[in-house]
C-alpha cells in the first residue's frame, strides 16, 4: 500500500479512544433515545443498500446534483430520492453544498464503483433482500444455535450461494472480494513470504490475496484451491494482473483433500465459517499434503477476550456466522489454539497486522 501503515498498538488506541467517546456519546442521552437510535440501524443498512445500487455516489462524481436531477438519472420519484438523500446526509453518509444539492463526503466516496476502497459490493451483500430474509431467523439461530439460512431457504448458506440462488452466490463472492481488497494489501506488506516457494491459497476465492503476494514477491508460484465454480473468475483476475503464468489453479472440496507439493498454505476468513470438528478436519488436510518443514499461515480476526475491548464490527461478524451458517463464529486466541492443537499443529508465531487482523503461523507436529 502507498500509505504508511500504523502499528497495531497504535490503531488498538485508536480503537480504544473511539469505543471511549462512543460510549460518552452514548451517556450523553436519555438510555430510551439510545435504543431508539440504535433500532434504526436497519434503515442505515436499507438506505445506503439502495444508494449503491442506484449509483448516487457515481453521479455525483461528477458533481453537486439536486434529488430531481438524480431522480431523472436513477428513474426514482424525485420527493422521496430526496427523503432518502437528506437522511443519509444526517447520518453523516453522504453530504451537501451549501446551495443544498447533495455531493460526495468521504464517506459517500467509498460507494463509486471505480474507488480502489470501494465499500459497495459489501455494502449491495449486507442490504439484499435474500440476507436480510436470513437475519429474520436470528431468533430461531438463538433459541437453537443453528443456522438462520437453513430455515429461511431450507437449504445450508454454501449450498444455497453455491447452487441454489447464482445471484446471491454472484454477490457473496463481490462482497469477499471486497474484503480480500482491503485486507490482502495489508498480508503482503506486513507478512514475510520471501522464505516461500510455492504457496497455496485454500479457498482463495477469486485470487485477489494470493495475486497481491504473487506481485510482491517474484519468486513465489501460487497454487488456488476454490471450489471448481470459482476459478473462472480467478483465472480472470490472475491474468488481467499478468500472474497467470505464476498461479496453477485446483478445484476441489478442502473436506476431502488439498493439494500437495507446496511449502506454504493460507488460508484467510476460513476457518471461522465452521465449528470446532470442521476445522480440524480442513486443517487435518491440509498437514497430510504438507511436506516436512511446511507452514500454514491462517489469516483470521480475534476476539478479546476482555469483551469491552472487542471493535464492534467483530461482534457484529459473530452474529453473522452464527446466522448464515450455525457453525461459524470469530474466536479468541486461546480458542483459535485449542482449533490448532486438536488438527495436530504447533503456534509457531502470531504476528498482528495494522488491520488487527492476526496471521497464525502454524508448524505441524509429530
């Protein structure tokens, strides 16, 4: 990344002086006016879905609009684009010239298609009407502790984006994306692969960690291992970014088995998607591949355990793998090693990203 990026000592104080006004802005109100707050979060998630997928913030790339020019635009009714606009300028989502057309404010910014932080696609995935029929399960998801997709669409989340709905499998996929965009830079600049030779990306969606990597470090090869769906679209990536001559791609199911003949695996935002006996059975797959003296570096968020100090996001992440799949979920360190320990791995290292996001480094043992 251009940028310099923080330490992570730095960005947990930041973090913490945040959580710290917010909860002085919280005390500041009446506790009945926080809950009302706080229950129309539903309309932040419905309204900013809606403005990205009408591409307000791509047409104000162009300039300050009045609601009736964008309403032409975006064929909407032009009263009710403008209730909608002059909420999201209240919450601080979007802004406003002082002549009172809205414009681009940093936050805005961030739903442009073409914005190299493009939060849209995460954005598109947490509003779809298909989700959102998920997160009306949440209650039975607590009451049983299984998954609010099986309920709402009878069938399991991967199943369900994997075969059944092609659209909702389409948008899943951007919203990883997203998350690989952000994240990925951050892997490559931080973490040392130069000891790698080949290094195998499990589930590596549609390449975009595995390609930033690759780009870093030369004389690395990469394998992709995704489910045999998804490699057209990696296959895509890793040529329109001059990698595919670097990059061997594998379909497969890693509950059967990975590939073997590489040095390094990784594998980022997997093992949360699964419970405790899942993930010991991928990661057992993966050391039956691994020659001796081979690593695996997971890449995964962590809880604290002192749960006032959690950014709110990654509770928020728990909820939502224990509504898509009942067997997901974030976990603390202790946690992620008592995973590690029952597939037969030894921590090595952790290394804290600026992110905070951890890379495991995992040694097999015996």
């Amino acid at each position: 990344m251009k940028n310099r990026l923080p330490p992570p000592w730095v960005v947990r104080r930041l973090f913490g002086f945040r959580n710290a006004l917010g909860g002085a802005h919280t005390g500041m109100v009446p506790p009945e006016l926080v809950l009302l707050e706080r229950s129309y979060g539903l309309i932040h998630s419905k309204a900013l879905m809606l403005a990205a997928e009408l591409g307000i913030a791509d047409q104000l790339e162009q300039g300050p609009q009045t609601a009736e020019q964008l309403a032409r635009v975006v064929a909407a009714n032009p009263d009710a684009l403008d209730r909608m606009l002059a909420f999201l300028v209240s919450a601080g989502l979007l802004g406003r010239a002082r002549d009172g057309r809205y414009r681009n404010n940093a936050v805005s910014n961030r739903l442009r298609r073409n914005h190299p932080q493009s939060v849209r696609d995460w954005v598109l995935f947490a509003g779809a009407d298909w989700v959102w029929d998920i997160w009306n399960q949440l209650g039975h998801s607590i009451r049983t502790g299984e998954s609010g997709t099986v309920k709402a669409h009878r069938v399991p989340f991967f199943e369900y984006v994997g075969h059944l709905n092609p659209d909702a499998g389409a948008a899943f996929t951007r919203a990883l994306a997203f998350y690989s965009r952000l994240q990925g830079p951050i892997v490559a600049a931080k973490y040392d692969f130069s000891a790698a030779r080949r290094l195998c990306d499990i589930g590596g969606g549609s390449g975009i960690l595995l390609a930033g990597v690759l780009k870093r470090y030369p004389n690395v090869m990469g394998l992709l291992f995704e489910v045999p769906e998804m490699l057209p679209a990696a296959r895509e990536n890793m040529s329109a970014q001059g990698l595919a001559d670097r990059c061997e791609f594998v379909g497969g199911d890693f509950f059967e088995s990975v590939p073997g003949g590489c040095d390094h695996y990784m594998m980022q935002a997997v093992i949360h998607d699964w419970d405790d006996n899942s993930c010991a059975k991928i990661l057992g797959n993966v050391k039956s591949a691994m020659p001796a003296g081979g690593k695996l570096l997971i890449i995964e968020s962590v809880l604290e355990p002192d749960r006032g100090r959690d950014y709110w996001t990654l509770r928020a992440t728990d909820l939502l793998m224990l509504v898509l799949t009942g067997s997901g979920r974030e976990r603390t360190i202790e946690q992620f090693t008592a995973v590690f320990d029952a597939a037969g791995f030894r921590l090595a290292r952790d290394a804290t990203l600026p992110s905070l996001a951890h890379v495991f480094e995992l040694t097999p043992v015996g």
